[in-house]
C-alpha cells in the first residue's frame, strides 16, 4: 500500500504550484495593451497549441473514453471558462487588481453548497470554517482595494460574474477529471473556450491583431504560465482532490497578485488589505488540514 503522506503530497504540492502560477495573470493582464475579449482569447489558444499536440500521443488510448455525454460536458465546462475569463479580464479595466481577484476568487462558498449535490464530495465543518475565515479576509481586501479604486461597479459585478462561472467550471471539472486524464480533459475545453471568446471577439468588433510587439508577448507569457502550468495543474488536482478544497486553495491567489501588483504597477497594499491576505492564508491552511487524506480509488493521470 502506499505511503498515504507521499500520495497525498504530490496533488497539494500540483495545487501549490497552479496557485502561484495563475496568480500572475492579472498583472500580466493590466499590462498587455489589448481589449479584455482579444486578451482572454489568446490566453486560451496560446494554451491550446500547447495541450493539443500533447494530448495527441495518447490519442488513440483516450478515445474509447470520449463518448457523446463526456463531449457534452465537456463543452459546457468550455462555455464556463470561457464566461469566467470573458468576465474577470473585463473586471480588471475597471477596479483595481486586489478588489477582482479578491471577488472572482469568492466562489468556494458556492462550490461547498453545490458540490455534495452534484459530486458527493463530502464538505467538513473545518472546511467550511476555513472558507469563512478566508471569506472574511476577502472581506478585508476587497474592501481595502475596492476604496482606493477609480473603478465603476461594473468592475465589481463582472468579477462576481467571473467567480460564478468558475465556480461552475470547478465542479464540471471534478466530475469530468474522474472519467479522463487531466491532458486529455484541457485538450478538450481549453480549445472550446478559445473558440468561444474568438467568436465573441468577432462579433463584438475586438481586434485580433495590431498589438505592440510586447502586448504579444504578454499574451504568451499568460497563455504559458497561467494557464498551461496554472490552470492545468488546478485541473489535474480535480482528479485527486475535491472541488471545494480546490477552489479554496484558489483564495490565495488574491495574495500573490496584490504582492506582484505592488511591485510592477505601484498598486501598494494598504495594512488592511495585508490583514485580509493573512486571513485568506489562515483559512485555506484549514481547509487544507482537512483535506489531507487520499481518495478511496485514484483518478485518470
């Protein structure tokens, strides 16, 4: 039998890992020079040239699985994340950095209402106290970072939008990781998505094109690293580790961002705003304490 602390260690050190990475994204964000439509569908093409050809090698192995209902949801957690970037990237050119992570990061509230209806995950009162404490420290940030906004509501309800959606993705994720390898999940919503927000680009008038040569590199970089290492890594966590805990590791994001927001766009936290990401810390390390047993049955690499 193995090691229950070695086969635990490896997805929270994957979900770790993913944190940190996405957490960069809205600071390469604000400072890519293209609309919010065109920035999040490159961030999911740049992505999808990378996932794609991977998951190709196995191709012939996973295709047994892909039948027309694993499609289906495949496509509705494509329609999921395209709504939560389409929404959050939009959320960043109105309120500040530290006030839309802090609000499209609230979602584990949503996802440990839904997630024993839809998954049976099972959600533990110290989980549920840990997204409390964090809940309240998201309180404190967003407060903070929402007073020294120049921003309209509108920054705010697009990042509520944003947290709704994912929200969604996270527990679409958790059903379709059971069923499928985490290469082979992405390869399939990572390219829906990109289609998606190209297309609503298209009909909204965002340009495609035209960006200064750095803006292109921008968008790689958040294609690469966000999305390829981050969000890859906190779909592949799915597999081992339930969708609330996952979401709520998510909060932490707020805390990297505000600190990389501080030290490239002179967004310098206030002693509340470091208050509330202490609490954030506080209350995913209880959810994660938690959440240290593995699975019965292991899921699909």
């Amino acid at each position: 039998m193995p090691d229950v602390r070695i086969v635990t260690l490896r997805p929270l050190l994957g979900l770790a890992v993913g944190v940190l990475a996405v957490s960069s994204a809205a600071v390469l964000i604000r400072l890519a020079s293209a609309p919010p439509l065109s920035v999040s569908a490159y961030r999911l093409l740049v992505a999808s040239l990378v996932v794609v050809p991977a998951a190709l090698w196995s191709w012939r192995q996973q295709a047994p699985l892909l039948d027309r209902r694993t499609l289906a949801e495949a496509f509705g957690a494509s329609v999921l994340l395209a709504l939560h970037f389409g929404c959050w990237i939009a959320s960043l050119m109105y309120t500040s950095v530290a006030s839309s992570t802090v609000i499209v990061t609230a979602n584990p509230l949503l996802v440990a209402v839904l997630t024993p209806l839809l998954t049976r995950d099972p959600v533990s009162l110290r989980t549920v106290v840990g997204i409390l404490v964090a809940l309240g420290g998201m309180s404190v940030l967003g407060f903070e970072g929402g007073r020294r906004a120049a921003g309209l509501p509108l920054g705010e309800l697009l990042a509520l939008l944003g947290a709704l959606a994912v929200a969604g993705y996270y527990i679409s994720g958790r059903r379709l990781r059971a069923r499928l390898p985490a290469l082979t999940y992405v390869a399939l919503v990572y390219p829906g998505a990109a289609a998606l927000l190209t297309l609503a680009a298209l009909a909204t008038g965002s340009p495609l094109a035209g960006f200064p040569a750095g803006t292109w590199g921008l968008l790689a970089l958040l294609g690469l690293g966000p999305q390829v290492i981050g969000h890859s890594l906190l779909n592949w966590s799915l597999g081992y580790l339930p969708a609330v805990l996952v979401s709520t590791a998510v909060m932490a994001e707020p805390v990297g961002a505000s600190a990389l927001a501080a030290a490239l766009l002179g967004e310098i936290p206030t002693s509340g705003e470091l208050a509330g990401g202490l609490l954030i810390l506080l209350g995913v390390s209880l959810a994660l304490k938690q959440n240290t047993a593995p699975k019965a049955s292991q899921p699909q690499q």
